[in-house]
C-alpha cells in the first residue's frame, strides 16, 4: 500500500514538474503496451548451438568457466557475449576499469586478467571488508552508490574511466544515481554497463527508456529540413543497447555536431 502511494505521489510529481513532457510519456503507453503484449505472445524459432551455429571464441565466458577456485565471481553467464561484443577494444590498451560491487573479489581480478597488464581497475563497494583486494594495479573505494557525495570525492581521486560496471546494490534509484553522477566522466568511446536489470517494466529499465528518447530529439536548422543540430547528448552518447538484465550505453569518441540525411542521385519519384 506504502509503495503504491509513493509511486502515486512520483507520478503526480512529475505530471506538476513537467505537464507537457508527461503528456507525451502518457501517448507513449499504450504502445508500451502493444509492445509488451506483442512479445508476451511472441512465437519465433532460431537454431539451438551445435557445433555448426557456435558463439565464437570468448576469453571471458572460458575465464569464468575455469574459475572453480579462489575469490568467487558471481555473473549471468549470457553477459560474457555482451561484455565481449562491447569491451573487446579496450583489451591490451591502458584502460581504466570501474566495477561498482565487489562482494568476493573475484570479478575485479577476471577484469584485470581479461584487459591485461595496463588497465587498472577500480572497484567501489559499501562493505568496507572489501578493502581486502586493493592491490598495486587494483584500488578500491568503499561508500554508498546512491550517495552523491561519495561519488564527487570519487571523481576528484580519479581523473577518468573508460569502461563502468554497475553491479552494486540493483536498484534502480541506486542505478540512476550512479549513471547521473558518472556518465559524464566517462572518457569519449567508453562503455557504461549497468547490470541487473531485472523485471518487467522495471524502473530503471524505463529510465533508460527516456534516455533514448533523447536520443531521437529532431529540430530542424533553418532553411534546411535535413539537418539537425546535435544537443550536447545526441553529440556525446552514441547508442544504448538493452540486453536481458543489462543496459550498455556506448560513448561517442568524437562528436556529432549535426544530424544530416542528404539525398544523393538525380532521378527522384514525384511523390516525396
Ligand atoms: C552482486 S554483488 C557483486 C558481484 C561481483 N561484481 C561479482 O561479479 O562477483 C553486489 C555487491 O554490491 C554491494 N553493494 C550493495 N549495495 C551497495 C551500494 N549501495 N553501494 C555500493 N555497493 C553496494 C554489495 O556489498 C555486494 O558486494
């Protein structure tokens, strides 16, 4: 009952902050809807893996798979695609890591077996025992993720971050927090990862949702109807991919001033 009231009240919040903005978030529901109905009744078939339709090779799902011993390492096993498919660029680079929840240990040491000798990896945790696996390349920061200052003491330690792992606490006003104060200090080209994303309609899962939306804001330059100028987050975020429990937001290595969709060729059909 508490917690239908809360999101009763967050709502009437934001329908009094921004009433034109929650106009057009409300025409968007009912295609939310559609579109959770239409994949509730979703019927498709790909190929199940054999040797003839196999994953290519993955060090890190082999790292996992041969991790039986030593600081445990806790993972969705379908995540080893996804980290490899966004993460396969940095490796061998100098490279800095951070990975929001340490619990044992053992994800900060795949990270630093999987990005090689000249990354370091940061972790951040609220249980001060893992103060434990700081080492020389490995520094660790104990505090809370939904706490703001802790993260602006944070910013003024480390300089920058290429690749963000959130795998704290999963919540998503945890989560959100932790995208607001650290996606602007992620270098250009890198990759913000927040894990465990669970539950249909999920919160933060809708946050990100209206990240996207932002990323299809359009307005026309003057004179022109095809071009349109890039805001500040259409010229800094360069896509945001949904997975199963995971949300990937690549950085753009440099910026996209402008949107523009020219026409090239001569021969046209009248009707456009
Ligand atoms: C799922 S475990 C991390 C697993 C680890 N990354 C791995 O792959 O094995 C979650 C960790 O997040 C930490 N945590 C929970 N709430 C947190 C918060 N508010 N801020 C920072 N860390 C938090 C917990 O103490 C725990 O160690």
């Amino acid at each position: 009952m508490k917690r239908t009231l809360n999101i009763f009240c967050q709502i009437l919040l934001a329908m009094a902050k921004h009433p034109r903005l929650f106009a057009k978030a409300m025409a968007a529901v009912p295609s939310m809807g559609a579109a959770y109905a239409f994949s509730r009744a979703y019927r498709d078939s790909v190929p199940e893996a054999s040797s003839s339709v196999s994953e290519s090779k993955n060090p890190l799902m082999e790292y996992f798979q041969n991790h039986q011993k030593g600081p445990g390492l806790w993972k969705w096993e379908h995540y080893f695609e996804i980290y490899h498919r966004h993460l396969s660029k940095f490796v061998g680079r100098k490279v800095d890591v951070l990975e929001i929840g340490i619990y044992s240990g053992g994800s900060l040491e795949m990270w630093r077996n999987y990005f090689g000798e000249k990354c370091h990896i940061y972790g951040v945790d609220i249980q001060g025992a893992c103060k434990t696996y700081e080492n020389d390349h490995v520094s660790v920061f104990i505090g809370d993720q939904a706490d703001k200052a802790f993260w602006s003491t944070f910013r003024k330690s480390v300089p920058g971050i290429d690749v963000l792992i959130d795998d704290g606490g999963h919540t998503p006003e945890q989560q959100q927090i932790t995208l607001e104060e650290m996606l602007r200090h992620l270098r250009p080209g890198g990759v913000y990862i927040c894990e465990d994303v669970h539950g249909v309609f999920n919160r933060f899962a809708a946050y990100a949702t209206g990240l996207v939306s932002e990323l299809n804001s359009i307005a026309f330059a003057p004179g022109s109807v095809y071009q349109s100028k890039a805001t500040q987050y259409q010229s800094a975020i360069h896509s945001i991919h949904f997975y199963p429990y995971l949300v990937v937001i690549e950085k753009r290595l440099v910026s996209l001033p402008v949107l523009s969709a020219p026409k090239h060729g001569t021969e046209w059909q009248p009707f456009l």
